[in-house]
C-alpha cells in the first residue's frame, strides 16, 4: 500500500497549453516527481520530465508554442 499505480512503460510527450498548470495537475493526480538531471528539449521549448521513480522512464510536458495551440483549435 501507499505505492502508486501509474505505470508508464515507454517515454511519452504530451503538449500542454500551460506547462505550471500542467506539471502540478500530473504531479498530484498521479503522484509523479519532477526527475533530476540538466537536459535540452530538442525544439528548444520550456519543458519537464516527470517520473514515477528514478529509474522510471519520463513522461514529458512540453508546452505548446502561441502559434500552434491556435492552429490546433481549428
């Protein structure tokens, strides 16, 4: 008991519109932590790895460009 029961069993990203909002709805429904380590996302937008445990794989928020939340609601 008191272990989560997220499992993720490959790396994933999912865009967010708002990367804070995001990060902290994750972390509390789901019980993830932020992981530890310096990294680049490759598109050079604000990110965040979250993990079930260190030697989880990552769930990653990336946070939408203006320009692409737009055309995405079309």
């Amino acid at each position: 008991m008191g272990e989560t029961s997220v499992w993720i069993s490959d790396n994933c990203v999912i865009e967010v519109r708002n990367l804070g909002a995001a990060r902290d709805w994750y972390k509390k429904t789901f019980g993830l932590r932020e992981a530890s380590g310096e990294r680049e996302e490759d598109s050079g937008r604000p990110f965040v790895d979250l993990r079930v445990s260190n030697d989880d794989t990552a769930l990653t928020l990336v946070e939408l460009e203006a320009t692409s939340s737009a055309q995405s609601d079309m």
